[in-house]
C-alpha cells in the first residue's frame, strides 16, 4: 500500500469591512503594493448604481470581480453569486493563494461568513481566515452614538461586534485621547478581537493576513442561529445613494470648488462621496474621496480608450439629488451633458 496523498490545503479567505470611508479600498492597496508574496483574487460589493471602488484599485496582475447587484449581506440570492464567484475561483486554485473579499460600507459582515458555512462544497475548499474591521477615528463616534435606530442594525456596531481583528484608521486626524477613548468604546463592544492603530491603512499585514482566527465553535457558541439560513440584517432606511455620469472633461479648480460647497452644504449628512473623474489637461484618472466634511484628490492611472467621462457616487440622508448632480455638472470644461447612471 502506498501512503495516500495529504489533502490541499484550504484557500483562505479574509472578508474586509467597516463604515462607509473606514479606509477599506486604502488598505486594499496597501496590500496590492506590499510584497508579501501572495496572490489575491478580489471580491468586491458596491453600495451604488455605478461601479467606483475597482476603479479606485491600484493596477496589479490580481483577479478582481465586482458584485454590484445587490448587498451580499441583505440579499440571498447575491449571496448566492458571491459562492459562484468562489466557485469559479476554485477552478483557477493553482493560479490563487489568497481571496479578499471587500463589503460595502452599509454591510454586515455576518451573513457573509454565514454563506461559507451553508454550503458543503465551498466548505470543503476554502476556510474563512478573519473578519477584519476598519474604524474611520475621525468620525466614528458619531455613528455609534446615533440612536434612532429602533430596531433597524447599526451597520458601524455590527461590524465591530463582528471582527476577529480590528483597525482604528486615520489616528492622524484626531488626538491621543480621542484614540484612547474610541478604543475603549470598542472594547466594550468586542473584547475578543485584537486592536491596532494605523494611518492611511497601513497595518503589519501579518497580523490581518493567515492569521486563523475566525472559530466557528465560538461563533456557534455565541449565537446558535450562525449556521442557519436565515439571518435577517436590515439597512438603515433613510440612507440613500444616487451616482452621476457626466460626458466630457472637468475644470480642476470648478472641481475643488464645488467639492468645497458639497463638504459645507451636505458634511453631516454625507456619509461617503467617491469619484473617478476626467480633467482638463490631465491624462490621468483623478480620484475624489470624500467623508463628511472631509475630502481630497489624487491622481490614479492613465485613462485607456478614447471616452472620458466623470462619474461620482453620493451616499448619505436628505440629499438634494439635483443639485448634488448640478454641482459637478457646472464643472464641465465646455460643452457637456449628463448621463443617468444605469
């Protein structure tokens, strides 16, 4: 008899989330850079009509899939396409050593992992290595200070509640106490979970990446419906989001302008505004990441093809959809029309 061979091992897979401008897409790329000798395949959830985040993904040879049609972590049958996905993955394995998979900001990573469990064959071929959850510093308290939910999920709480590791993003931005402070906030949440600080998302990867430590048994302990079908996870209702689509090059300073207005105006109630646009003069992609009152611009790669348009995502509350749209639309240099997203 001759000795049978040792089984593969499980693909790992990390499921990346936290609150809409938490830093997720910033860490992704800090990971994409980093040399760690990994080859990642990337799944990704929008929250939004258009497609933003991949675009705001540095270039790289890794794999990535969007999964627009729906929040995984509400909707069963996307929950569904997210196990296709890895399917797929499954029959590319010696071309792949690691998945991540990046939620939406409004998403409870729960039901996610949920899914790796319900199913034998994905079971048998991949492990779910960690929950990790990312905290924007500057503007977290807010969102776990806000009551009115009644009855429907703090999507800022679940994601702490949920995480096996956790980073508290952007200590640049606010003062030692304050860190302190949210951290123990936190704690009193999840006290399970180890906690670092990063700025710009830059983390030891080591202590998010292969780390093993997502434990079915305390999961199941903890909440004996984990592993039932059936997991409930409701959106905050009054949040909205709405994207615009605008043919033609933009006036970098009407931009910064009206990106001004749009911060002074809307701030409170504007939880995430992204963008890739084109400007004038420029023959790059240019980035507009915007949280709350905060927000910036940077370049990204070179534009490939000969259409140049701009397209931005606004999600938050009591959003004036036309003049929001009316605001980039003025920034037009020459003649221009918008285009409804689709």
């Amino acid at each position: 008899m001759t000795a049978a061979s040792p089984s593969p091992a499980k693909l790992p897979v990390t499921i990346l989330t936290g609150f809409l401008g938490s830093g997720k897409t910033t860490l992704l790329n800090y990971i994409l850079r980093e040399n760690h000798g990994k080859r990642i395949a990337i799944i990704e959830n929008e929250f939004g009509e258009i497609s933003i985040d991949s675009d705001l993904v540095v270039s790289s040879d890794e794999e990535i899939y969007e999964m627009s049609n729906g929040c995984i972590c509400c909707v069963a049958s996307v929950r569904g396409d997210l196990l296709e996905v890895i399917r797929k993955l499954m029959s590319r394995r010696d071309r792949i050593d690691y998945i991540l998979i990046e939620t939406s900001g409004l998403a409870d990573p729960m039901p996610v992992a949920q899914a790796f469990f319900v199913d034998d064959e994905v079971l048998d071929e991949v492990a779910l290595d960690a929950i990790v959850t990312l905290i924007d510093c500057k503007h977290i308290e807010q969102h776990l200070d806000d009551v009115r939910y009644d009855g429907i999920n703090s999507q800022a709480v679940d994601q702490i509640i949920s995480a096996d590791r956790i980073i508290v993003n952007k200590v640049d931005l606010v003062d030692d106490a304050t860190v302190e402070r949210i951290e123990h906030r936190v704690r009193k949440l999840n006290q399970r979970s180890e906690i670092d600080r990063s700025s710009y998302a830059e983390v030891n990867l080591d202590a998010i990446l292969g780390i093993q430590a997502f434990e079915i048994s305390q999961r199941a302990a903890a909440e004996p419906s984990f592993l039932e079908n059936h997991y409930v996870h409701s959106h905050d209702p009054d949040v909205e989001t709405f994207s615009v689509r605008i043919v033609g090059e933009l006036d970098r300073g009407l931009v910064e302008a009206a990106a001004r207005e749009i911060a002074a105006d809307y701030g409170a109630d504007l939880l995430r505004w992204k963008g890739v646009l084109a400007i004038a003069g420029n023959d790059r992609r240019v980035a507009l990441q915007g949280v709350h009152r905060i927000f910036e611009m940077h370049d990204l790669d070179r534009w490939e093809g000969p259409h140049r348009d701009s397209r931005a995502v606004f999600i938050g509350k009591n959003l004036d959809r036309d003049r929001l749209a009316g605001c980039l639309q003025r920034c037009v240099a020459g003649s221009h029309r918008t285009v409804p997203a689709t």
